[in-house]
C-alpha cells in the first residue's frame, strides 16, 4: 500500500493551467493529498476539504485546510452540489 491522493492530484495539475479542474479531499489518515490539492489550487483549480464535523478522521483534510490547500471547507454532504454548482458556472461562463 502506498498513499496516492498526491499523485493523482499532480498528475491534474499541468491540466489545471489548462482547462477547469476542480477537486476535493475527503476523510482520511495522515497528509495523502495535501500538497496534491495546495499544488492544484496554485495551478488555478477550485479546491474543498471535507470539514472536520462530517470526516470520520479528519487528518488528510485537516493537514490541506492548514496549508491553505481548500478554497472552501464543506461538510460531506454539501460537496458534491457544490462541485456541479461551480461545474455549471463555468458552462455559462
């Protein structure tokens, strides 16, 4: 087993300066992810993390939150309407 979020955030960012990315970064165990998503957020990509109330371990999301990672912070069941509202924003836009 080896921690992944990261690679598959970075393997996103050359995309992210490119075309509309979005992510999010959900309950989990330790720092997987953080950096992926702070790099993807400095690259142009909207950003969530998980907030802490709704995560079952609150490590990955807390550790992006502190680097400054998430543009915003939801609970669980608010993200994904969140993720289709930025997603229709841009078709518009």
């Amino acid at each position: 087993h080896r921690p992944s979020v990261d690679y598959l955030f970075l393997s996103a960012v050359p995309l992210a300066r490119r075309f509309s990315v979005s992510a999010a970064i959900l309950t989990g165990m330790g720092h997987d992810g953080a950096k992926g998503l702070r790099d993807l957020r400095a690259a142009g990509a909207f950003t969530i993390a998980q907030d802490e109330k709704t995560c079952v371990v609150f490590g990955m999301p807390k550790v992006a939150i502190e680097l400054g990672a998430a543009m915003e912070v939801l609970p669980l069941g608010e993200i994904a309407q969140r993720l289709l509202l930025v997603r229709k924003k841009e078709k518009v836009a």
